[in-house]
C-alpha cells in the first residue's frame, strides 16, 4: 500500500519509543540502539512512512516532477549513449513544465540504497519514475508499481502485466536482429557469432533468440561456442572477446554484438590480438552508437531512434500522471539497418 496518514507519533507508539528516538533513526543518528532502531524501522517499513516532504506534498499538490534512475555498476560519465538518454528524457521532461530529479543506482541489493529510492516515491517528492538498464523482473520496481505508482521502464516485458499505472518503451530487438543476420549472410557470411548481453535484462534474451531465429531462418548452425557473453558495457566487450580468443579453436568469418558499446571493447581487444577488422573478421553493432560513425573502422550497425524512445516515454509518463487512464502504455521502437566500413564481403 501506499504510505498511509500515518505520523511519527503513531510509529513512536507502536514501536514503544519515543517520538524523539523516531526522528532519531529516521534521520540516521549514532547514539540509537541497534535493536531500538530495528524495532523503530520494522514499523516504518511495514507502514511504508515517511515524513512529509512539504507543505506542498501535504496538500495533494503534484511536485511537476520525474524520478530518473539509472541502474548501474559501471561508470556512466563516459558512455555517451547513456548521456543521451538522460539529457533527452531531462529535454522532453522541460517541455512539459517537468523537472528531472538523477538518481544512479549502483547495486539493487543494497538495502540503504534501495530504501532511499523507495522513499522518494513513498515522500512524494516525485510524481513518477524512469528506470533505465534494471533487470527485466526487479522486484523493487514491481513493488513500486503495485502501490500505485507511476513508473516507466526501458526495456522490459513481463507477459501479463499491463498496469496502467505501468509505461513500458522497448525496440524492436527481433527485427533488429534479422536485418543484421541478413545483411551478413548477403555478404556471404555463413559462421557468425553473437556477443550476447545481460541475460537479466528483457533485451539480452530478446536479441539471442532473435538472432537464433535468424540464423535458422538461413539454414545457419547457431554455435554454442560462439555465444559469448557480455553485459552490455564496452569493458564486459573487451574482457570477454578477449577471453573467448584464448579459448576458442576457429573464428567466425562475422561477430554480430549486442549493442555498439558492446562492439566498442570487441574491436579493442581483437585489434590487441593482431586480428584485423574488416580484413580478417566483420564486426557489426546494434543500436548505432553517436560514436559508431567515428571510430575506425566505422561501425556498421542497426539504428535504434533513442529520441524518439526517450520522448515517448517520458511524455506518456506525464499524462498517466497528469490523467488518471485505464490503459497499459508500451511502446516499441523500429530498426534499421546502417551500413559502415566495419563488415566487408566474402570473397
């Protein structure tokens, strides 16, 4: 349930303590007993409390503000996609009278952390909330949207829930993943592999099957050798092409990769291992990276209209708070093949 009318006088007196010993814990001060404090929090979780944000909150006003929370262990500052993301949804967001409060969440198991995301739900010190990269099924998410929230998710499906209190914005990973397969073969490419992504997030899976299907579509043997696993992150790229170098016994003629960042750290570490790109082996990406067109060679990829994305979501997120709707809201992206200078033909 949603945090109830409940106060801290009424938490001080279920929990047997002061009202002065509440505050206390609430706001995080040493000289509290570890039990009085577990005590103190058990009743404040289990009534979802927190204390009024402002005058403002307390009279039912909404804050004209958004939650954007990016879930992450790695580095943000440097990855450009991931900045883009932010700025467009922080960009649409303005244009409706929105302000965007930031927020990376670097581990969702991390009980201190998730409370303080949870909190700025339950405090009202937003309307509504983005996640971008969380796991496909997150249980704080799911939480989140059962007690009523409104909250919009990049890249995830769960068959059957269509809350309309849940925004959804997806791309098309299938048909992304059957232009490129097609393009390489049209190129003569019969071995290709895949470096697959986070096998937690709805897209990893997704674009795994889709390239599975694709293949087969072409009569291609799908090798379990070259499936190579990644996270999504450039680093996750480098690391495990370069430990799949050391391990496999033959190449594939084409390495098709999740996403550009992805592609990014492949082309690193096959450039290390004295393998040339195009020469020796094709290489192509997903989602058309800003940088895919200016590294060398540039990067062949499928395109994904990330503003496009971005803007939808966040403008639907707006008016399921602004108008309360019985419809579930998804959104799913189309694809397109960009042909650049990493992939060349068989001779």
């Amino acid at each position: 349930m949603r945090k109830s009318e409940i106060n801290s006088t009424e938490i001080a007196r279920m929990a047997g303590v002061s009202r002065s010993t509440v505050s206390r814990v609430i706001n995080n001060y040493p000289n509290v007993p570890q039990a009085t404090r577990e005590k103190v929090m058990q009743v404040i979780e289990q009534y979802n409390y927190a204390p009024n944000f402002s005058a403002r909150i307390m009279s039912g006003k909404r804050t004209s503000t958004i939650g954007l929370f990016m879930v992450s262990r790695e580095e943000v500052f440097n990855d450009s996609l991931t900045n883009a993301l932010i700025t467009r949804v922080i960009e649409s967001a303005s244009k409706r009278g929105y302000y965007v409060l930031t927020y990376i969440i670097r581990n969702t198991k991390d009980d201190d952390i998730m409370r303080n995301v949870k909190n700025t739900f339950y405090q009202q010190r937003i309307d509504g909330g983005i996640f971008i990269g969380a796991a496909n099924h997150e249980p704080f998410i799911e939480e989140l949207i059962a007690d009523g929230f409104v909250v919009g998710v990049v890249d995830q499906h769960l068959e059957g829930r269509r809350e309309p209190n849940r925004v959804i914005s997806n791309f098309n990973n299938m048909e992304g993943m059957r232009q490129g397969v097609d393009y390489l073969y049209s190129l003569g490419h019969r071995q290709i592999a895949h470096i697959a992504g986070d096998p937690l997030r709805w897209s990893g899976p997704e674009k795994l099957e889709g390239f599975r299907q694709a293949m087969e579509a072409h009569g291609l043997q799908v090798r379990s050798d070259w499936i190579i696993p990644s996270n999504f992150s450039e680093r996750s790229g480098y690391q495990s092409v370069q430990h799949w170098l050391n391990t496999t016994k033959d190449l594939p003629t084409a390495i098709f990769a999740c996403n550009d960042s992805v592609a990014f750290g492949a082309l690193r570490a096959l450039h290390e291992a004295d393998i040339r790109v195009p020469g020796d082996i094709s290489l192509m990406g997903f989602d058309d990276h800003l940088l895919s067109a200016r590294i060398h060679p540039a990067l062949t990829s499928i395109h994904v209209n990330f503003s496009d994305m971005m803007d939808t979501l966040t403008d639907r997120l707006i008016e399921t708070i602004e108008i309360s709707s019985a419809d579930f809201k998804r959104y799913v992206g189309t694809t397109a093949l960009v042909i650049r200078d990493s992939c060349q033909p068989l001779l």
